[in-house]
C-alpha cells in the first residue's frame, strides 16, 4: 500500500516540475556562483587490428618472393606470415635517420581521460609566477586496457618501409636498413596517475 502511495504522490509532482522554466540570472546572483569546465572522455579504438592497406599479406616469409605491394610482419623462423600493422616514421635531423614505431596494432580502450584548462600562476622554479596564463590539461586515464595490442621500435634509413630482400624491378631497395631495438605485445590493463600541460607558444 505503502509503494502505491509513493508513486500516486510522485505522479502528482511531474506536472508541476514540467512547468519550470530556465530564467536568467541577474549578474549579482550570476557573480555568487562558481564553476569548473573540462571534458571526461571514455572510449575504445582499434588499430590495424586487420593490419594495414598499404600492404597485402603473401604467401610466404621469404622476402625475395614477395611483390611491391607485399609485406609480412611474422617473427623470424615463423612459418605463417602476418598482417602488418601501422607505422609511424619520425625524422629529428634534416640529414639523420629515422626513429620508427612499426607494426603498431591492437585495441585500447580508456576510461576518465579529462581535458580543461588551468592558470599558472606559481611554481616550476619560480618561472609559473612570471609566466600567468592559462594551459591546456590532459589528465592521464585512471585505466588505459590493450587487448592484443603490439609494436616495434627501431631505427631506419628511410621513413617507408621498403623491400631490402626485393630487386629495383618489383620495387624493392637493397640499400634499406631498418634495425629493431626492442619490440612488445601488451595485453592487460595499466594504471595512470597526473596530467600532462601543453603550454602556449607566442
């Protein structure tokens, strides 16, 4: 009886709450209040989770075999080949090689990223005092999930990878290096913690 009483007297409360209005608010009222901006964000994304469209997947692990638009990803001695994930091809020096993030694939997933902006005003050694403006904030998520996630990073001669194993004819270049200095497959969960500031630049 109790809970039919509840919801006659809620039934009754909806038409008058229907009725409110927003109404603006004077600017001695408005100058009372305080607030706070930002963005929380949460999602999930995939990375050549496929592998990539610049290349097609061949046959075979041998190099010498495969055709311009052809590449494997497969570890040595492996008898399968492998999709090709993502690359990411970073040139510091006008005449210098290049760093490279190859390989790149998986799915991520985060929860609690937040954007908003902050005033300095005090510390890194005395120079937030001088430096009084506003910055853009990235919160770090509190979890950031891989699932199959992988990469390799190394250094190479040429941001594109190319065939060193293929001739000039088919596309192939036998002066290419590329040397992996270390490489990863993630699949769990990671905890972060601060934020990261992208300060202004006149």
């Amino acid at each position: 009886m109790t809970s039919k009483a509840l919801y006659l007297a809620a039934l009754l409360v909806l038409p008058s709450l229907a009725r409110a209005e927003l109404q603006a608010l004077e600017d001695a009222d408005l100058s009372l209040l305080s607030g706070q901006g930002g963005v929380y964000l949460s999602g999930e994304f995939s990375i050549n989770k496929n592998g990539g469209v610049l290349w097609n997947t061949p046959a075979s692990n041998d190099a010498a075999t495969w055709t311009v638009n052809q590449r494997s990803c497969a570890t040595a001695g492996s008898a399968t080949p492998e999709t090709c994930g993502l690359r990411i091809a970073i040139r510091t020096e006008a005449n210098g090689g290049w760093y490279v993030l190859d390989n790149l694939k998986g799915i991520f997933s985060f929860e609690g990223l937040t954007l908003n902006t902050r005033t300095i005003t005090s510390g890194f050694g005395g120079d937030g005092a001088a430096f009084n403006q506003d910055v853009l904030a990235f919160g770090l998520p509190n979890e950031v999930r891989f699932k199959d996630g992988s990469f390799a990073f190394g250094v190479a001669n040429q941001g594109g990878w190319q065939n060193k194993a293929g001739t000039l004819a088919n596309g192939g270049n036998p002066g290419y290096q590329q040397t992996n200095i270390f490489s990863a497959k993630i699949d769990g969960t990671i905890r972060m913690q601060g934020s990261v500031l992208i300060f202004p630049k006149n």
